[in-house]
C-alpha cells in the first residue's frame, strides 16, 4: 500500500486537536496555525446556522429578495468549509508517513458514526416534528432511511458530511499528485479551477436529463468533490507554503481586501441584476452559479485574514476571546450538526409564529432566531458532551462530569 507522506519545508504542524490529551500546548507557531483554522470555521459554521435561520422563516415576496441574496453569500460556508478541511488535514499530516489504509482507519470513524447516527436520527425527527409529514410504511421508512444515507438527503446539512467523507478517502491521492506536482502550485491552481468552473457552467447552463435513472444521478452530483476543486487545492497549497502564503498576505493585506471587495461587489451586483423584488429565480440563488465564485474566494480570504489578525493579538498578548473560540471550536460540529432538530422542535411547538406576531423587523426576527438556535444546540451539544455517545454525536471526546468545558 502507498503511503501518505506530506514533506514539510518547515518543521511538522500539529493535528488541529492540538494534543490537548495530554495536556501540553504546540509551539507558537504550530499553534497558531491552528487557532487561525479554527476560527475561521466556527465562523464558517455560524453561517451555516443563521443561513438556515434566514430562510426558515423570511420567504414573503416581499422580502424574498433580500433572503436570497444572503442565501447566496452564504454558500460561501460550503466552500470555504472545503479549503479549511483540506487545510487542517495537510498540517495535521506534515512530517508523518502512513499508510492509505492506516489513514482511513484513523480518519474515516471521526466522520462516518456522526453521519449516521444524525441520518438516522432526523429520519425519525422528521416525521415526529412534522405533522404534515407523518410515518410511512416500515418497508417505505426503511427504503427512504437507505436511500437518504447514500444521497445525504436526510436533512439539509448532512452533504456536508459526504464531502468530508470523499476528503478523506481521496487524501491519500491528492496527498501523492500534490508531492508529483509541488514544483508547479500555480498549474494545480489553474486546472482546478478550470475543474470547479466546468461544474459550475454544467449544473447552471445545462438542462437536466428527463430520464431516470440519469435524471436522479444528475441531480446529485453537486455533492462530488469536482464541484470543490479549486478550494481543495487551495487549503492544501496554503497548508504546504503556509509561511510564504501568510507573510504575502501580511505584507499585501489592503490591496487583498481591496480586491476582495471589488470581487463580492461583482458577485452582488450579478444577483441584483438577476433579481426584482418579489421575483427571485431558482438559478439566481444557486450555490453554482459561477458569477458567485469571485465572492466565494474573496468571502474565504477575507475570514482568513480576519483570523489571521485575531490569531496575531492572541499571540500579543492580549485578550480577544482566546477561550471562547476554544469552546466554541469544541462543539461547532455538534452545532452544525444539530441546529436544524432545534429549528424542528421551535417551529413544531409554534416559535415562528410568535417570532413574526411580535417582531415586525426582519433582521431582528433573524437575529432573535439565530441567537435562541444557537443556545439551545450548545446546551444540547453540552449535554451530550458529558455521556458516553460524545463521540458518535458530537464526533468529539466525552468530557468528565465536573471537568471545565472550554
């Protein structure tokens, strides 16, 4: 068997767990590197959580257009999520050799009993919570129940565990044609792009087959990692130059934004443009559109600076919620994970409702919502820390009953 052998051109990062088991702190920069990663994907995560608090319960025409727009410039979360994964993974890996198959061993348990636990679980939840959904037949429940483990159809986040799953079964591969290509990080850039691009313009300017079976398969494979390409190689060449990639960003910080801005202003002026109030086409809000794609590299670099500067005043010194990002990195799968059986049980039991009679501002009726999701998912992520399943839920380590949470 190959094996998976990442060659650092500095001394080897450390896994993003950061070896809290036994208790002792990484380097400076090895920790660094890491803290920069894992606020940008709570911060990804936070999106994900108010993406699907906005569209819950903000759909009147006559607000439609303004939901769709912050639709589109959070699917930038599925994408960055991608470049952060991939990032972490290659660093976790710097200076280690292991084989294909002690790398799934390792990896693929962290991801797949989470996946299917939640699948599971939200094929129950769905009718339980739903009224207008109640329980087919056991022989229907239990086809549904295969099917949606395979699609990752069985709530609306779950695709983002297939990704991971694909991540870590074709590291190893990608691991080999990054080692081949590592003279030539620009062409890798270029051709995945070229890779993500020609998905994009397939799913956006292409009809749908009419016939099955192809019809169905068409309609997954937005899930595949060619739809990502550009990001997977992007979080591994800054994971492999991370010192060159983060001085040049330090050094050329304005301009970067500068660009970045221009670049999302292109993206929200194509959706505006594409939009009236009241109208806002299907195609207009796809994750896939490719006039999107310059806001979903300038929305990843520009939380990457942001945490990059977080991760400097840490550094400094000073305090600028070093142990809240440390809690909150802890449980984001789980919030992730679990935010859309809170959003379930608050609309079952008439939370909306009261939401849109009380509050008339849409941005506080959001805002309110997002807030209340993300208490209940952290105590619930919380609890479920403290028992046995931490694990199979949560995909993270049970914490002793007494032990301090952060």
């Amino acid at each position: 068997m190959k094996t998976v052998a990442l060659r650092a051109d500095q001394q080897g990062g450390a896994d993003h767990r950061y070896q809290r088991s036994n208790g002792r702190r990484a380097a400076r920069g090895e920790a660094g590197r890491a803290q920069t990663a894992d606020l940008t994907r709570v911060l990804l995560f936070l999106g994900v959580v108010i993406a699907h608090c906005v569209t819950t319960i903000n759909y009147t025409p006559d607000i439609i257009q303004q939901t769709g727009l912050i639709s589109v410039l959070l699917h930038l979360t599925r994408y960055g999520f991608v470049a952060v994964t991939l990032f972490v993974l290659v660093l976790s890996m710097r200076g280690r050799t292991m084989t294909a198959r002690e790398f799934w061993r390792k990896r693929f348990g962290l991801i797949v009993g989470p996946y299917l636990v939640w699948t599971l679980t939200y094929s129950i939840t769905d009718h339980l919570l739903n009224p207008a959904n109640p329980f087919p037949s056991i022989g229907q429940w239990f086809a549904d129940l295969a099917r949606t483990t395979f699609t990752g159809d069985a709530k609306y986040q779950l695709y983002f565990l297939l990704i991971s799953m694909q991540i870590y079964l074709f590291f190893p591969a990608l691991s080999r044609l990054m080692d081949r290509t590592a003279a030539h990080p620009w062409r890798v850039l270029f051709g995945a792009g070229a890779i993500q691009l020609a998905m994009f313009a397939l799913y956006q300017y292409t009809p749908r087959p009419a016939s099955q079976p192809w019809a169905n398969m068409y309609g997954h494979l937005w899930k595949l990692l060619p739809m990502y390409a550009l990001f997977v190689a992007i979080g591994m060449l800054a994971a492999r130059h991370h010192d060159a990639v983060s001085s040049w960003l330090r050094a050329h910080a304005v301009p970067v934004i500068g660009v970045s801005l221009v670049a999302s202003a292109f993206s929200v002026v194509a959706y505006l443009r594409a939009t009236d109030p009241g109208v806002v086409p299907e195609t207009a809000t796809a994750a896939w559109n490719p006039l999107y794609l310059p806001w979903y590299l300038a929305g990843t670099v520009l939380l990457w600076l942001f945490a990059m500067k977080w991760d400097d005043l840490r550094a400094s010194g000073r305090r600028v919620g070093e142990r809240a990002v440390s809690y909150a990195t802890v449980r984001a799968f789980g919030v992730f994970a679990a935010h859309p059986l809170m959003l379930d049980i608050l609309g079952r039991y008439g939370f909306f409702d009261l939401l849109t009679d009380r509050i008339p501002s849409t941005t506080v009726r959001t805002a309110t919502l997002s807030v209340v999701v993300l208490i209940l998912s952290l105590l619930f992520v919380d609890l479920i820390l403290r028992t046995p399943i931490s694990r199979w839920v949560v995909a993270r380590d049970r914490i002793p009953v007494g032990k301090p949470s952060a």
